[in-house]
C-alpha cells in the first residue's frame, strides 16, 4: 500500500481488526519512509457495479460518492457514524445482491430515500430536495405535506 504523505510503495501494517459489523477489515499502517500513520479499510465486493445515470452515461459505481451524499444529508444530525456506516454498506450490499451489474441511478437514489426515510427524516427531506431537483419553497410544501398524516376530521 503506497504511502498517501512520501508515497512510498513500501508501508507496514502494524495492526488489523474486523470493523463495519465483520464486513471490512480496518488496517493502521505505518511508513517505514517517512514515519507517516494512516488508516485502510478493506471490503468484500462482490461486483463491478455500473451506474447508468439519466442521460445513459454509464460510471463505475463509487462507494465513497454515496457516502458523501449520505453525510451531507446527515450534516449536524443527532446519527452515530456507525449507524450511518451499517446504512451505507446495506445499500451496498443491496446494490451488490440484486443479480445486475447495471443499475440506474434511479433506483440507487430510491432506496437511500428509503434508508434516510427510516432513520432521519430531516436527513430525508435533505436529499429529497437534491434528488429531486426542488426549485422553489413549494416544492418543499408539497413533499413535507405528503409526508404528514392526515389530519383526523373533528366530531
């Protein structure tokens, strides 16, 4: 593993232990080099996704940009990084299950809707808006106000 400070190809694990439920390994490595220590996380793929986006452009799918969407819908949430890892790698591993290699970028935003729905609803509404492309405060309104019970008649 090259070094991300002196990029020296040479570094030394120095200790390895299961992290994300037993789903990755977590490694702490140091650079002989440069002295440097730095944090690597191996998981299982089980296939080379692709993300086939609106347009028909066609991508590789990448964890790390799911994870960053997810945390910033999250931002200044009362959520556990855990909790949010344990979301992010059940996508995944959804993603992974389904038997495709091609998925659209559809269906991967439809279930993190699903996700965050369960865990945060601010979180929801968050990226609902980006996902959904919300241009005014109305559409606001209008998703938040689907998102309510109705109210009870009275009498």
């Amino acid at each position: 593993m090259r070094c991300p400070f002196c990029l020296n190809q040479d570094t030394q694990v120095k200790d390895s232990r299961p992290a994300e439920e037993n789903v990755a390994i977590r490694r702490r490595r140091l650079c002989p080099a440069c002295g440097g220590r730095f944090t690597t996380y191996e998981r299982v793929q089980l296939r080379d996704l692709v993300v086939v986006k609106t347009s028909g452009r066609r991508e590789d799918f990448d964890r790390d940009k799911l994870e960053r969407s997810i945390r910033i819908a999250l931002q200044k949430r009362p959520i556990e990084p855990e909790r949010m890892e344990q979301m992010i790698s059940g996508i995944v591993r959804r993603l992974e299950s389904m038997g495709e290699t091609d998925i659209s970028s559809k269906l991967i935003g439809e279930i993190v809707m699903e996700s965050l729905a369960r865990i945060d609803t601010v979180a929801y509404v968050r990226f609902a808006s980006v996902y959904k492309n919300f241009q005014a405060a109305d559409d606001f309104d209008r998703f938040v106000s689907e998102l309510r019970p109705l109210a009870k008649p009275e009498g």
